[in-house]
C-alpha cells in the first residue's frame, strides 16, 4: 500500500511540476512551440518520476522537520518540507534540461551556459517550491482518500 501510493504521489508532482517547469522554460526562452514544450515535458516527466523512484521524499522531509524541530508544527512543517524537495529535484531536473536544451542550439546562437542556467535555476526554484508547497498536500489528501487510507473499515456481511 505504501508503494502504491508513494508511487501515485511521485506520478502526480511529476506530472505537475514538470508541466508547469516546461511551460514556463520554453515560455523564458523566448522560442515557445507546442513541439518544444511536449518534448521538454516529457524530458523533465523522465527525469522527475526517477528522482522520485529513488529518493524517498515523505521519509527525508519528516526527518528534516524532525532535526529543526518543527515535527509539530503542520504549517512549518510543510514549508520546510516543501523547501527540503525543491531543493532535491530543481537543481536535478533544471540542470538536466538546461544542458539539454543547451546542446540543441546552434553554436553561434548559444548564450553562456552560466547564464542560462543560472536564469533557469533561480526562476524553477521559486516556482516549483509554490507548486510543491501548494499541490503536494492536497494531492497527498486525494491519493490517500481514494486509496482507502484514514477511513473506518467497510462492514463485511
């Protein structure tokens, strides 16, 4: 049960963050396609589900609040813990994008590598923590809700 829905979670942040982080990547870079933005999705998809297949989250982030001691506070908690996997995935995902994308240009066209990723990497690391911050608990309630988990067992006649 607990892969299960560590699974469903990994899935649905995936999806989120890496439709909203191509969207906005390919909207930055001044070269928005519908192509561009489907392949950088995908990209990011792939990178974001093994990073999630790989890292375990719920246990990193209970531990940090643990150590700083915010373990009962909800709303700290949750801040800190949503800081803890921005700073896990974003750098993964952005550095992997921007090199890839990096790559794809001409030569002649090619801003400083340093520049772009530093762009890059300031304006996914604000967002994804809105989107982390925002979505993962509410997706944790959906997931949790429709697996079963928090409810009173069903009478069996």
């Amino acid at each position: 049960m607990a892969n299960k829905i560590k699974f469903h979670m990994s899935l649905m942040m995936g999806i989120t963050l890496s439709l909203c982080l191509s969207f906005i990547g390919t909207f930055t870079s001044g070269n928005f396609t519908i192509g561009g933005f489907m392949v950088s999705f995908l990209e990011s998809l792939v990178i974001s589900l093994v990073i999630g297949y790989f890292v375990p989250m719920k246990r990193l982030e209970d531990k940090a609040c643990e150590k700083a001691g915010i373990t009962g506070k909800p709303l700290a908690c949750r801040a800190f813990g949503s800081l803890i996997s921005d700073l896990i995935y974003t750098p993964i995902i952005t550095i992997f994008m921007v090199t890839i994308n990096y790559v794809k240009i001409p030569a002649a066209h090619r801003p400083p590598y340093v520049l772009m990723l530093g762009k890059s990497m300031l304006i996914s690391l604000v967002v994804a923590y809105l989107i982390v911050f925002l979505a993962a608990e509410n997706y944790m309630k959906f997931i949790m809700k429709r697996s079963g988990v928090g409810r009173p067992p069903e009478d069996r006649k």
